[in-house]
C-alpha cells in the first residue's frame, strides 16, 4: 500500500443511468493527462459486475477492453483505478461470500489497477455493526489486491440526513468507528455537506477529518446529472466554492462527471485552471477559456449563449420547436460536444431508476 501517495484530482465514472464509451474512456487519458489530472477510477453504476452482480466476472469482450483501457492509461502515465460496488454484502457475508470476494479481488489483479476503490455507497445502511463489517471488509480486500492505493466509500458517505431517509437511519458514531476500525493507510471518500455539494468550507473539513482520524478524499458529486432530476440539465458551468486551500484540507479530489463525457471536459477543466490559477481564478473567465480550448470559436459562442437554458432551464421546460430550433443550429457543429448536446435534447440519456438520490 502506497502511504506517501498525495493524490491531488481525478476523475471517477461513479455515476447512474447511460455509461461512456469505451473510446471516450480511452480519450480521456489524453485530456486529464493534459489538464493536470493524476487519476481515472472506472466505477459506472451501470456494470453488474461491479455492482449487483459483482461476485461474476466480465464477457471476455469487457475484460478485454479493460485491459485496453488501463494500458492506455500506463502508457499516458497516469493512475488508474476500478471501484467495485459491493452492493449489500455485509447482510450475508458468510464463508461463501468472502470466497467469493477473494475470488473475484484476485481476478481484478489482473488488471493491475494502481487504485482500487471499495464502494459502499447507495445501497442499504440498516445492518447491525455495518461499521466493524465494512472494515474488516476493506481490510480483507487491502490483504488480497495487488493496488497500491485504496479508497473506501462509506455508505453514509455526506452529512446530508437524506441518505438516512433512503437506507436506513446511520449508526450512532459510524464515521467515528470507520475512522477507528480503518487502516490510516487507506483512504475515505465523502461527498461534503450534501450529497451534491456546492462548497467545502474548511470548517466542515476539518470536523470530517477528525471523525475519520484522517483528512477525507473527497468524491466532488459535480458535474454529475445522472439523478431524476439532474438528468434534464447539462451541468457547463465552472467549479466554485472549492477554493484551492483544499487541497492541504483533503488527501484527494475526484470529480463525478455527468453522461456527457465530452461535455464535462468543459467543467473538468475549470477544476483543473481552479488549482493551477489559485487566487487568480475566476470561474466566469476559466469556462470562457476551457470552452474556448476545447470547442470551436463559433461552438464555444453558442454554448455561452445557451448556458443558463441548458444548466438552469433544463430539458422539460423546452417546448417541442424549441428543441428543434435548438437541433438544428447544433447540427452545423460536427463535433463530440455539439453531438451529446443534440443526444440530451432528443431525450437520449433517460434517466435510470436505480439512482435514488436527488
């Protein structure tokens, strides 16, 4: 395990609904290794195999586009990580079950993952001694995986008092146990004040760091949309309220990108121009430049204009003709980033079921 490790920001797929592409995946290695990114997690909601039916193992076809994906991501020299959801296994975790667990952790070593995050978010919490299980659970996988870096992923993982509402009221002292239970040498994710949320004052930070006896890594929920109703919005604007101090207040910062892969270049990189500006930075003027770096001239202009109908507005509260008016001007922009937009305004990324959280 990798303890001196300072991991600055990333990018997680942590998301619900439409996964990427294999090839957008494959991209992003050139565009975070560009921008000042030190890590990619592959973690979408949508694998099974990750998730619901983690005890399996991939198609052939999947193994092999994996393996693809971390060569690529060697070869760029940046970090790469799998994030395994194990979805309610601390209900039955018997002798079959941790065979299974061994079984499936050494499998993942073929990958030669440089993180593995071991995920207990969004999933049920009401389990008698979840905080003991849950470490011993980590401690098991830390034993078994050839990664050198782990991070661990409560299932309280906010103080946001929905999370009790939709599984389960969280033990008393649950982040206190973990913080005790858990080798310091591993990592713990937490989302902030809100599942979604909009600042980390350092204050907040800094209780969290001493309930955990560690600082948090933080897994930042934007610009994710992939809830009912974040779905009908295209989340462009800049990062704001992570000052750049944050970095000294967190052992890590890994952003959760919406569907759109190639239109959450357009934020990510504003994260990256965030740490790099530091009191310079201005958000208004950074998603200028990233649009402008990433985008046309002409489609950088275009995006600007529709910004507050695209992120504010939102997808149900345009009419029929203005979708069209809007697919139409788009059309004559023949790149990644105009076509998703068109894809979102044709109702392509429907929301998914499984994503509980608001």
């Amino acid at each position: 395990m990798n303890v001196d490790q300072q991991w600055g920001y990333g990018v997680i797929e942590g998301f619900f609904g439409q996964p990427w592409t294999w090839q957008a995946r494959l991209d992003y290695a050139n565009f975070l290794k560009a921008n000042g990114f030190q890590f990619y997690i592959y973690a979408p909601k949508a694998d099974p195999y990750l998730r619901i039916r983690w005890q399996e193992l991939w198609p052939e076809a999947t193994f092999a586009e994996l393996k693809r994906l971390g060569e690529r991501y060697r070869q760029v020299g940046l970090a790469w990580g799998i994030g395994i959801n194990l979805f309610e296994i601390f209900f039955h975790y018997d002798q079959q079950t941790i065979q299974q667990l061994t079984a499936k952790i050494r499998y993942l070593n073929q990958f030669q993952p440089d993180i593995l995050a071991i995920l207990f978010d969004d999933m049920r919490g009401d389990c008698d001694r979840i905080a003991p299980v849950q470490a011993e659970i980590t401690h098991r996988i830390t034993e078994l995986s050839t990664a050198q870096t782990f991070i661990m992923c409560p299932t309280y993982y906010s103080s946001s008092q929905v999370l009790d509402q939709l599984f389960g009221q969280r033990p008393p002292h649950y982040l206190e146990t973990l913080g005790k239970s858990i080798d310091p040498q591993v990592h713990i994710f937490w989302t902030g004040p809100e599942i979604c949320s909009s600042s980390y004052p350092l204050e907040h930070l800094q209780e969290v760091s001493q309930k955990l006896g560690r600082k948090p890594f933080i897994w930042d929920n934007y610009p994710v949309n992939d809830s009912a109703n974040m779905c009908n919005h295209l989340h462009l604007r800049a990062f704001e309220n992570r000052p750049y101090q944050m970095a000294e207040w967190i052992s890590g910062h890994a952003a959760n990108p919406m569907n759109q892969p190639y239109l959450s270049q357009i934020p990510l990189k504003t994260l990256h121009l965030s740490y790099q500006q530091q009191a310079q930075y201005c958000p208004q003027q950074a998603l200028r430049e990233a649009a402008k770096s990433l985008c046309s001239q002409d489609l950088a202009d275009m995006l600007m204009n529709d910004l507050s109908l695209f992120q504010d507005q939102g997808l149900e509260q345009l009419s029929p003709e203005h979708k069209g008016e809007l697919i139409t001007k788009y059309q004559l922009m023949a790149t990644e980033y105009s076509q998703e937009i068109i894809r979102w305004l044709q109702g392509d990324y429907p929301f998914s079921p499984d994503c509980l959280t608001v």
